[in-house]
C-alpha cells in the first residue's frame, strides 16, 4: 500500500509529495441511512500533533478494511480509492499563490473538498446549473473523447489484437506512451491477424515480456 501511495504522489500529487502520509484500518464504519458506506477519509494532523511529535504525519489516510481487502475488489478500484483520498490532501498558500509556513517554517497544509457536491436528480433535472457541474462534465468529456486515453480504453484495445497486459503495467506509461500503444493497436487490429502489422512500441514489448517472465517464474515455482 505504501508503494501504491509513493508511486501516485510521484505520478499526480507532486504539490504535496513532501509531505508525510500514513495508512491506516478502519473497521467500524456503518452505512447510513441512505445505504451509503465510507470508503476512505483523508485526516489532516492537527497543528498541535506536529508541534509535539517531530516525526508526527501531516496526513492519515484512513480505509475501510473489508472493501480494500475484498477479493471481489479490483487493484484498478484500489488505486482509484488512494488516489480519490490523496486529491484531499493540498498545500495552504498565501494571497500570492506561494505555499504558507508555519512559524517553524514547515508547509501548512490543507483538506481539499471535492470537485462535485450535487444529487444526481437535480443534475438530470438541471443538467450543469453551476461551475463545479461544468467543471466536473468537462472531464467526464475529455475521458470520452478519441484522443484521451484511458487505462481500460487501452487495456481492452491491447487485448483485442493479442496483448494482454495488467493495468499496474499500463498506469507507469506516459500519456505519450499510452498514445502511441494505442496507435500501435489500432494499426495492428487494421491489419488482421495474418496482414503485415506495424513494429510493437518498445515499451509494450518490455512490458510484455515481463508479464511472460513473471508468469515463467510462478509455473516452476515447485509445489509445497
């Protein structure tokens, strides 16, 4: 989990990727009246922690233990769960926009709130009545149009011409190499299965031949 953690705060929370995140179980969270259960929250250590601990955390990322351990649970749902909790997590900054210290010179940090607080009737009464809707729809469009591409999106597209890679191999990728794998796929499944297929990016391969000597390595592992 700490891999995960370290790996998306490189990939897409550089802002506060100085700061010191801890994971932590929850185990009695309820749902509430509405059906509805608390996957994740995103705690901010108060002021007065980080002034009595000098190895106090700035953040505590706390998850509900049986959805991360469900079996029946994706890593590509993990991940959007660590992820969703870290967009929490934001630097405090000063009328000029540059990060705010504390008298001790440490980054004051901050909870983020989310992008979207509406009811889906009132959306599909209304459509995009105010900012944070038009903010929220334009993304949903940009994850739909041809040139973006998505983890799944490429993962299926791989798939269909013969590649079969898991998504923790594709999220490392580049948008620019993401780009091209699915150039490369679209080319390949033009081509059929006996055409003259386009040279495979350098990355796919490597990609590929690493889940070939991972699944190599797990067939001779001598049975217990």
């Amino acid at each position: 989990m700490y891999a995960l953690l370290a790996e998306l705060l490189e990939s897409h929370h550089t802002d506060v990727a100085g700061a010191r995140f801890a994971l932590a179980w929850h185990l009695g969270w309820k749902r509430d009246v509405d059906g509805r259960v608390t996957l994740g929250l995103c705690h901010k250590v108060s002021n007065l922690d980080r002034e009595l601990h000098a190895s106090a955390f700035d953040f505590v990322i706390i998850l509900r233990r049986e959805y991360w351990t469900d079996p029946l649970v994706t890593e590509l749902q993990r991940r959007a769960l660590l992820d969703h909790e870290l967009c929490h997590a934001a630097v405090k900054v000063d009328d000029h926009g540059d990060p705010l210290r504390d008298e001790c010179g440490r980054v004051v940090y901050r909870i983020r709130r989310h992008d979207l607080e509406e009811f889906g009737e009132i959306a599909g009464r209304y459509g995009c009545w105010k900012r944070d809707l038009e903010t929220f729809a334009k993304q949903l469009d940009r994850a739909r149009t041809p040139e973006y591409v998505g983890y799944i999106r490429l993962q299926q597209a791989l798939r269909a011409v013969g590649v079969e890679l898991e998504i923790d191999a594709i999220i490392v990728w580049s948008e620019a190499e993401r780009t091209e794998a699915l150039a490369w796929s679209t080319l390949a499944r033009q081509a059929g299965p006996d055409g003259l297929r386009p040279a495979i990016p350098e990355h796919v391969k490597i990609a590929t031949s690493r889940l070939e000597l991972a699944t190599v390595a797990v067939a001779t592992v001598p049975a217990v």
